[in-house]
C-alpha cells in the first residue's frame, strides 16, 4: 500500500490501556502519580505553616522591626523563580555546594547529603527549595487575613479564660481557613503541574533501578508526560505523552470543582 505524508490510523484508547495494562509503564505510572500528590501535598503544608507562623511573629506589636523583617523575608518571592532554583542548584553541589562544605567543616560530619544522587535527598532539597520560593506568599495571604479578624472575639475568649494556644486553636486557625482555603487548594493545582522546578533542578533524576529511563526517582506527572512525548527510550511517544497529559487535565478538572465546592461552603460559613 501506498503511505502518503500525513497519514494517520485509529487507535481509540489504546494509549490508555497500556497505562493499566503494560506492567514496564503501569509501575512507573502509580510511583510518579503518588509522588506528585505528595509532592504537591507537603510544598502546600510546609510553605502554609512556616508563612503561618512569620505572620503570626509579625503581626505581635513588640516584635522588632516589623516592617524591616516584612520586607526582607519577600525577597525569595521578588526574584524569578527559575533563578532562584538554579542558584540553589550550585548551593545544593555535593562535591563544590557551600552548603555540603559548611556541614563537612562541622566536627563529626565526614560528608554531607547526597543532594543530587540520592532520590530521597533530592526529594528532600526539592521541598526545602519549594519552602524558599513559597512562605512569602503564604505569610502575605496569611498576614492579610490575621488583621482582618475581628478583635472582640478574642477579648471574648480572654475574657472566658482561654490561653493563647486555645485562641489559636479554635478561634484564628478556623477563620483563617475561610479566608485562605481555597486558596491552599490553588496553590496544591499549581504544585501539581509545577514543571520548572524539577526540569531545571534534577530533571526527574536521579534514575532508578527497575524504572524506565522517561521515568526516574524526582518526576512528577507533566515532567514524565514531557520526557515520554519527546524523548521515551531514545523516540518520541506523543500518543502516551497525550495521553498522561489527560490524566493531569482531568486531575486538575477535578481538583478545580473541589476548590469551587469548598468554596461555596466556606462561603455559608462565613
């Protein structure tokens, strides 16, 4: 038969399929996928409670230098966000990174984390550099929604006997919920398809025994869906790179109407 260019042939949801069925592309699928949740899950935790706490250090009247200390801690979040990672990439050198000459100049330190070659140490640097970029923009929405709350409540529970840790408890934590949730459910969708930080800090790797090439220890959905559709196993894949790429939309369909429905309920709290 006579191929002429541009030819194409139907192949319905077989791309799909072989997400479930191949064992070789199954395996690595479920490790990337669980990878991304947490990786998104804990850069959302770790950035929310350390903004939380800035805030909450802040917003006391007798802290020192209030506006000074404002100012500096928004510098991570002024600088471009691809510089900043690759600066921390020189940091975060094994051999010539000031971080691992520092630990190694302590006594009883030989050598430092493996930053670049362990996949738990790169996991590790990873959420360490996702809490640089993303506790200035927690502490400002934070900070914003502290001075909003209403003061007589919380003469009310002094008033009442509650302790500071009560306060917080039950008082500003829920209220700040109502302002700040949906945009921690924003802020989980960014950090789902958050690229650039893995393409420009590991590239997905370290590799992996037992793992495809397209599929290493730091890769999370879009990055495995970029490396598959451009370069799986020495060709291009697009069908399977488009196929990932569907999940990852609907994924973030789904994470949208859960942040619309949390949304209207934080509403009727309010």
């Amino acid at each position: 038969p006579v191929i002429r260019p541009g030819y194409y042939v139907p192949i319905g949801l077989d791309n799909f399929k072989r997400l479930i069925e191949n064992d070789k592309i199954r395996g690595p699928f479920i490790r990337v996928f669980l990878w991304t949740f947490a990786h998104a899950f804990f850069t959302v935790f770790i950035t929310f409670w350390f903004g939380l706490f800035l805030a909450l250090l802040l917003n006391v009247k007798f802290t020192p230098g209030r506006a000074v200390l404002r100012t500096l801690l928004l510098v991570p979040y002024a600088m471009p966000a691809f510089i900043s990672v690759l600066v921390w990439k020189g940091l975060l050198n094994e051999q010539l990174g000031v971080i691992n000459k520092f630990l190694t100049s302590l006594p009883f330190i030989d050598t430092g984390p493996r930053w670049t070659s362990s996949a738990l140490w790169v996991k590790v640097a990873i959420l360490l550099i996702q809490l640089w970029l993303g506790f200035p923009y927690m502490m400002l929405i934070t900070t914003g929604a502290l001075q909003s709350l209403p003061g007589d409540i919380y003469e009310a529970a002094r008033v009442d006997g509650a302790n500071a840790l009560q306060q917080f408890r039950h008082l500003t934590l829920p209220m700040l919920l109502v302002a700040v949730g949906p945009l921690l459910i924003a802020s989980f969708a960014f950090n789902f398809n958050n690229f650039y930080i893995i393409y420009l800090l590991t590239g997905g790797g370290p590799a992996q025994e037992g793992r495809l090439a397209t599929a290493q220890a730091t890769d999370i959905l879009i990055s495995w869906a970029y490396k598959t559709a451009f370069s799986a196993e020495g060709q291009s894949a697009y069908g399977l790179g488009a196929a990932i790429s569907l999940l990852i939309f609907a994924i973030t369909v789904a994470i949208s109407l859960v942040n619309f429905r949390i949304t209207g309920a934080l509403r009727e709290v309010r």
